[in-house]
C-alpha cells in the first residue's frame, strides 16, 4: 500500500493542471483570508464604536420620566468572533441590530445585503466558501481517473502481479489522494490562522480555536468522503473521460442546483405568514389585553379596581404606588405573551423552510457540511435566533426596570412630568451577551452531523464493496 | 447544408437518451424556476394590494370622523392635531410591483417595497416589512434569470464540448474533411444546433411565462422583448465561446475542463472574489447613521427656542406665528418635526451616496466580471435594482416632507384642521419607476461576443486529419 500511495503522489506530483489548480487554491486561501481578516476587524471596529456610543448615550440621558427613556429606547448589537471569519453564514443577510423600545419587539434590521447591489447574491469568497465549492472540484479533478488511466495503461496487470490486494490498491489511491487535500487545507486553515494573527491583533480567543478545530476535522470527513467515492467511481465506470463527466455532473447537482431547489421547495411548501395577516392577527389578540397608555378601556378599569381593591383604598390619588407605571408593565407583560405566540409561528415556518435543505443531506453530504460550517462558526440561523431571544429578554428587563422606578420611585398616578435623576442611567445594566458553547453549537446540527458521518459509513462500505467486487484485471 | 446537418444532429438527438433525459430535466428545472418566480410575484402583489385597500379604508374612515366632528367640543390635538392625523392616516407607500420581476426577482426580496408615509416613523423601520428567512437568502432564487444565468451554459457546454473531438476520437473525421463545404462550417452549423438545443427549454419558458405575465397590469411589451434580448445576448456569448473553444481542436477533456472553468471563472470566481472586495471597500455605514440619528433627533426638542423660531420662519416664511394659535411648546415640537425630517433625509442621502459608489465602480468592473453587468441588466429592466429602491425611499422621503410641511403650515396658520384642510391633505403617489439605460451594462458581454465570433472566424488553421 506503501508503493501505491508514493506511486500516486509522484503522479500527482507531475500533472501540470493539478498543480496549477493547487497554486491557484493557496492563492485563493491567501486572498480569502485577508478579505475576510480585513472585514471582520472592520465589523469589530464597528460593533465596539457603536456598542460604546449607544451605552454613552443612555448614561448621558438628561433626568427624564422613565417612560420617556423606554420610548427613547436602547440598541444592541449582535457580536462579531473571530472565529467567523471560516464561514459568515448568514452574516450578509441577517440584521445585526435591533432597536429594544416600550411596547413593541423589534426586529434585527440593517443587514449588509440591504445595501449592496444584486451582487452580493453571488456570494463571497469566504474560505468556507472554497472548501464547499472549489476544493470538491479539486478533488475530483485529483481522483476522476484514479483508477480508470491505470486500467486506460494497463497498469492494473502489473499491479496485481505484484501481489498487491484490491483493498490494498484502492485504499492505497484514497490515502494519497486525502494526504494531498488534508495538505492543502490544513495549509489553508494555518493561513487563515497567520493572517488572523498578523492582521487583526488576534482576536481569536481560546472558543474560537475550539470551534475552529471542530470545523476543520467535519471538513475533513467531507473531503475523505468525497475522495472516497470519487476514487471509487473512477473504478465502476468505464473510462477516465466518462468519471470525469459522471462526477462533475454530480457537482453541479449538488452543489450548484440543489441547495436552491430544496430552498425553493421549502418556500413553496411552508410559505411565510404575510406581514398584513401577522398585523391583523397580531393586533386582534392584542386588543383582548390591557393597554397601559388606555385608561378608559374596560381592562384598565379593571386592572385599577383590582389594584385599589389590592391595597385598600377609594381612589388612585390615595395609591402608595404609581398606578401608570403598573398598568404600563401589566400592558409589556400580555404584550409580551402575544408576541411570543405571533413570532413564533414565524420562526416556526422559518424552522420548516429550512427542514427541507436539512433532510435532503441524506442525499448530498454538501448541504449538511454548510449547516454544520455556519453552526460552528456560530454564523447559523440558530445563533442569529439565540442573538433575538437575548436581546428580548434584556428588553423585558429594561422596560420592567423602568417601569418599576415609575411605579415604586415616588411618583403620583398621572404625574407624567415625574423624573429619574440622571445617576439612575447607571443602575441599569448593559446588554450582556453570552456567548453559546461549542456543545450547544454542535447540539443544533446533530441530524447533519450523522448524515454525514453516515455518509463515511457508506463510502467505507462501498470501499469494501469495491474491492471485493472488482477485477483488476 | 444547413438542413442535412440539422437532420443528422436531430436523428442523434433522438438516439441519445442521456441527453434526452437531461433536456427533459433541464425543462422541469425552467419550469420551477417560472414558478418560483410567479407565485413569489402573486405573494407581493397580493400584499400590496391588501395594503392599498387598508389604506383607502383607513382614509375613508379618517375622512369620515371629519365629516361628523364638531370641532369646536372637542381638544385639538386629539382629532386634528399634527400628530394625530398623520398616525391615524395609516397610509403606506408602496414600491410599485414589475411583472417582470417575476423573471429576475432580483433584490426584491431583501428591500421593503412597503412603507408607512407616517412622518414620524423612520423611514429605516423595518416594522412593515416581510418576514425573512435568512438562509433562503443566502442560497438565494432559483428564478428564471439564475436558470438562464447558471445553468443554460451547463447544458449547452455539455451538449456541444465534444462537437469535433468526438469525431476525431472515433474517426469519423476524415470523412467529414471530404465534405465540399469544409469542417468548420460543419463544426459550427452543429454546435448552432446544439445551442439551439439547449436554448430550447429557456424559449419554452420565455413563452409560458408570457402567457401568465402579458394579462398583467402594468406589463410592457418592450421591457418584456427587451428582457429576451439581454437573455439572447448572453446566450450568443456562451455560443460564441465554445465555438472558439472547439475551433481549438484540443481533445475532448481539454474542451471539457477549459469550459467547465471558464464558467466556474466568470459565475462563481470573479463575482465571488469581486463581492468579497465590494464588501471591504465599502462597508455599511447604516448602522451607526441611523443609531446616531436618534441621538440626534432627541437633542432637537431642547434647542432654545429662539433657534426653533428662526428656523420655523425660515422653512415656513408665508406664515405668521400667531400666539394666540399657537403657544412655544407647540412650535417647538413643529420645528423639531421638521428638523427630524431633514436629519433623516441627510442620513438616507448619506447612505445612498455610500452604496452609489459602491454601484459606479461595480459598472466598471463589469469589464472583468461581465457577467454581473448582464445580472444588472436583469434586475434593472425588472425593477428590481437597488437604485430603483433608492428612487422608490427617495420620494417617499420627499412625500414625508410635503406631508408634515402642510400639516404643520395649517395648524400653525389656522384655528382649526378642519374637513377642508383634510381634503386638500396631499396623499401618496406612486413614482414611475425611473428607466436606467441598460446598454452600459452589456458593453462588456457585446466586445466579448465581437471577439470571440472573430477569434472563431479568423481561427484559419488547417485542421489535422
């Protein structure tokens, strides 16, 4: 097997077109990772600018009625890690800023693609990108005739005279042929890592080396799978030219027509709520509830009898408690309810959309690395929806402290013009986002990672099948 | 000549089931792609015309409680004030839908083509918008202009890349060679056939959709015959290309692998490395804009007021502050409104200008990367461009503007709002969308065809039997 694998590297060694392709990919590797070095600081910079001027702003805010400062609001920003700069996933089409204000959850806006021209649906060089896209094409290029010019040359007969087994030889070509892509992307995964040091201050911390690793070692079981079968279909079909043409069929198919096909069939299938009927529906359940700035509706009525009946006295002049502020909060609190109803069946739709593209990865390895990139890169649809959920539960926590102060500070029912001194700013904490784990990252694309390591299963048994099967002579 | 070799390629056509089968994938997947994009243009029109009735109820309504109010009983602001009538007017704007974009969905489905006209809202809020999956944008539309784009040259490279070689690989090209016309009129007469081939599934889709489309309001004939030439366009460079590749006479595998990464080059490499440049030579600058417009639209309010008068008289000078009218609070609030407005149309033109740059110098790299000037072309004459959404929040804001200057100029000026003023309220108007000359787009694609087709032309070789 030893033979086998020097004979195939030496072979490899002398193809001019594979070698020009491997210059081009470390070029590529290079260009990707300064690209996308340079954008990732420039986000940071960003995110670290206006994460500071929204804090600053909040602590310079005159004395003002707190309800004033919920209407004024408050932005978060979702964190950039350098760990991104693998894979930016959604990063160009999701928002990374919501606005958090009194009575309403806003939803992320300003994503990038916003304001870019059509070509930014052409994608980016990222170096996730080229491990899915180009180094697929690579190893093909590499295996197409791994077995198929030995059979052209009739070198298989002295091969098997020479006693080596079939299990042998093939094992033999799979294993050169992974030596030289593991090469070439451990050299591209140390580039994007020299360029992160060099360029960017290294910004990556101990997590991002975690999730880095993982997302290198599933790229390896990608590439071993797509060389496995490639080596593989080089020895059931007949001649180099038709392995060739089989398997860069396959390629298109895979990586260029079937990720917007399941796209599109999963939009077709579940469509999404329409912005007119989520309001209708939206706004009839929420009229059911208390609205703090109503006091002549029925609820409020209520809501003020239960509250004098709650602490023993005629009239809401004679209230310890500032009942604006409590029926504001008892408004955010049904407001609330309603909204995680609304929203999650949005998400839920989102969720099924995307259900389609992930069970087609029992049919294309492909789709199920890109999930698993983008989650470990933390770039994925479920971190951008853990980024929502977080800065929701930091919104009720603020316009509940506000309306707290409102309700306990000291102010009369009706006294709009009541203020907070400005050193009540301070009391509030900042947006603190916590970082999810390696574990809760993986734990969202357990399904892909089984399709593919079931994917290496099966490229294992047809490698046995193979051999057993095949006439080398 | 024309007809024996069309008869043989037609007879080959037959015999051969792969390409038959693939052909017949190849329709299907057109035919998705027709209905990706009909029923995502049905969604939009749906919403939009949803809209537009909501808001002729909403005015009708609103018209209606100035029709029966006595004003003269009830507290100004709460009916005719400034704030009142421009919240409860519910009026949306909305972006004018294309029945082309059915074709080329383009950016529609990132921009907001619907927007409250409500002064006071932002034109940056995103409360009106849809939903967005955030996945299926990055994978993005299999429409009928991704179809043409990326897959028609997968098919007609496939069909067509052993156009000679197999000949010569099988030995039927010395025979060719006796043929009174020449191998190269051959050659090209049948890659002409196999171009057509595989064009075939795009005529059959340009023709459904038409007679889905054509019924539609607001479909032009010429924006639709226009779209089919920039389609035609890009499909005689992908003919005149492999007629220069095979005019080449390399081998089989050499024509497969120098088409296969010349479309690799032009659809995924040069616009995938131009879009990541794109996005680090000009980075959004929206973010912090607009978190710091509301910084600064908060400290206007507190300007002292001799400012606000000064500015009230300079931005409404036929008006007279009466004090008997109007007391300092109020023309606080007027002033500030209008200086909110002009905060905002600053931070949209500041942002427009940044992505425009961004947009000029795309257009001149389309020199390198054609194939994004033929994307361009798509999304333009379909209304789906970023420009044409720029044109669309450009007189909106303008509208903004018209709106709370004439509401602010009647209250200021008048004891009451009453039903006349409400009728001579200004209401929102469609813009026409604008029409961008297209042609500078496709320069790039035209010299390369010109060069090509010579190249192919002047390619004098003899060619070895």
């Amino acid at each position: 097997m030893r033979n086998i694998i020097k004979l195939t590297l030496t072979n490899v060694w002398r193809t001019r077109h594979l070698q020009i392709f491997a210059c081009i990919l470390l070029i590529a590797f290079l260009v990707s990772a300064i690209n996308s070095v340079l954008v990732l600081k420039a986000k940071e910079q960003q995110f670290e600018m206006a994460r500071r001027e929204v804090r600053q702003a909040w602590l310079n805010q005159k004395p003002q009625n707190p309800h004033n400062a919920a209407h004024y609001g408050h932005y978060v920003f979702k964190p950039v890690y350098g760990v991104q700069v693998l894979d930016n996933g959604i990063g160009q089409f999701a928002g990374s800023i919501i606005r958090l204000e009194a009575h309403s959850q806003n939803e992320p806006k300003f994503s990038p693609a916003e304001s870019r021209t059509e070509s930014s649906r052409f994608g980016e060089m990222s170096f996730s990108w080229l491990l899915q896209v180009l180094m697929p094409l690579f190893i093909i290029l590499l295996c197409f005739n791994a077995v198929s010019a030995d059979k052209e040359q009739e070198n298989l007969k002295l091969i098997a005279a020479q006693g080596i087994s079939n299990k042998q030889y093939i094992a033999g070509k799979i294993a050169a042929n992974f030596l030289i892509i593991s090469t070439l992307t451990l050299a591209g995964l140390l580039t994007q890592w020299v360029v992160i040091k060099l360029m960017a201050n290294a910004n990556a911390t101990a997590q991002d080396v975690l999730h880095g690793s993982i997302w290198f070692i599933v790229y390896l079981i990608y590439f071993l799978v797509i060389a496995t079968m490639s080596v593989l279909a080089s020895a059931w079909v007949g001649s180099s030219k038709n392995s060739l043409l089989l398997q860069v069929t396959v390629w298109v198919l895979f990586i260029v027509i079937m990720p917007k096909l399941t796209a599109n069939i999963g939009t077709q299938l579940y469509p999404m709520q329409q912005r007119t009927d989520f309001e209708n529906a939206f706004r009839i359940d929420e009229e059911k509830g208390i609205n703090g700035h109503d006091p002549k509706s029925e609820r409020y009525k209520k809501f003020e009898d239960s509250l004098l009946k709650k602490y023993k006295v005629d009239s809401i002049t004679q209230l310890p408690v500032n009942l604006d502020g409590l029926a504001m909060d008892a408004g955010e609190n049904y407001g609330n309810i309603v909204y995680d109803k609304h929203f999650a069946k949005i998400r839920n739709t989102i969720k099924q959309q995307n259900s389609i593209t992930k069970y087609t990865s029992i049919i294309n390895p492909f789709l199920a690395v890109r999930n698993l990139s983008m989650g470990l890169s933390q770039s994925d649809y479920q971190h951008q929806l853990k980024f929502v959920a977080d800065a929701e539960q930091y919104r009720r926590y603020l316009i509940n402290n506000l309306n707290s102060t409102m309700a306990y500070g000291g102010s009369k029912t009706g006294d709009w013009d009541w203020k907070v001194d400005s050193k009540y700013w301070e009391t509030v904490k900042d947006f603190d986002y916590s970082r999810p784990s390696i574990a809760w990252s993986i734990n969202n694309y357990i399904y892909e990672l089984s399709m593919l390591l079931l994917w290496l299963v099966l490229s294992i048994l047809f490698y046995l099948l193979t051999a057993k099967k095949m006439k080398l002579i | 000549m024309l007809k024996t070799i069309f008869l043989y390629e037609w007879k080959l056509l037959l015999r051969n089931k792969i390409l038959l089968l693939a052909l017949i994938l190849f329709t299907i997947i057109a035919c998705i792609s027709l209905n990706k994009g009909v029923t995502y243009y049905n969604i939009q029109k749906t919403e939009a015309d949803t809209v537009r009735a909501n808001t002729e109820r909403a005015y009708l309504k609103l018209k209606n409680k100035f029709d029966t109010s006595n004003f003269n009983n009830l507290k100004r602001l709460n009916i005719e004030g400034v704030w009142a009538v421009d919240w409860s007017i519910w009026e949306y704007a909305v972006k004018e839908e294309n029945p082309l974009s059915s074709l080329s969905i383009g950016q529609n489905d990132i921009f907001s083509k619907i927007k409250r006209t409500r002064f006071a809202t932002e034109i940056f809020s995103n409360e009106q918008d849809e939903f967005k999956n955030p996945e299926q944008l990055l994978t993005g539309n299999l429409d009928l202009s991704y179809f043409i784009l990326f897959l028609f040259p997968l098919l007609f490279i496939s069909v067509s890349y052993n156009t000679a070689s197999a000949d010569k690989e099988s030995g039927v090209y010395k025979i060719l060679a006796t043929q009174k016309n020449g191998i190269k009129s051959i050659n090209t007469v049948r890659i002409i056939f196999k171009w057509l081939v595989s064009f075939a599934p795009v005529v059959f889709a340009i023709f459904t959709i038409y007679l889905i489309i054509n019924g539609y309001k607001s479909f032009t004939a010429t924006s639709f015959l226009q779209w089919i030439g920039i389609a035609l366009l890009y499909a005689l460079f992908w003919l005149s290309l492999v007629l220069f590749i095979i005019n080449r006479e390399w081998n089989s595998m050499i024509n497969i692998l120098s088409l296969a990464g010349i479309w690799l080059l032009l659809l995924i490499g040069i616009p995938g490395i131009l879009n990541s440049w794109f996005q680090y030579k000009y980075p959004s600058n929206a973010q912090q804009e607009i978190t710091r417009l509301r910084d600064e639209k908060s400290k206007l309010f507190e300007l002292p007021y001799k400012d606000h008068i000064l500015f009230f008289n300079v931005h409404f000078p036929n008006i007279k502050i009466d004090t008997t009218v109007n007391d300092t609070t109020e023309i606080r609030w007027y002033s500030a409104a209008v200086m909110e407005l002009e905060k905002e149309k600053q931070v949209l033109n500041n942002i427009a200008a940044n992505v425009k740059k961004q947009a000029t110098k795309e257009v001149e790299l389309f020199w390198i990367n054609p194939i994004g000037g033929v994307m361009r072309a798509f999304t333009t004459i379909s209304g789906s461009s970023l420009q044409q959404q720029q044109d669309f929040e450009n007189h909106l804001m303008d509208f903004k503007q018209q709106r709370a200057d004439y509401l602010i100029a009647n209250h200021a000026s008048k004891k009451h709002f009453g039903k006349e003023e409400f009728l001579g309220m200004p209401l929102y108007q469609p813009t026409t969308i604008s029409k961008i000359p297209i042609w500078k787009y496709l320069l790039p694609i035209s010299l390369l065809i010109l060069l090509l087709g010579a190249g192919s032309l002047l390619n004098n070789k003899n060619y070895k039997l």
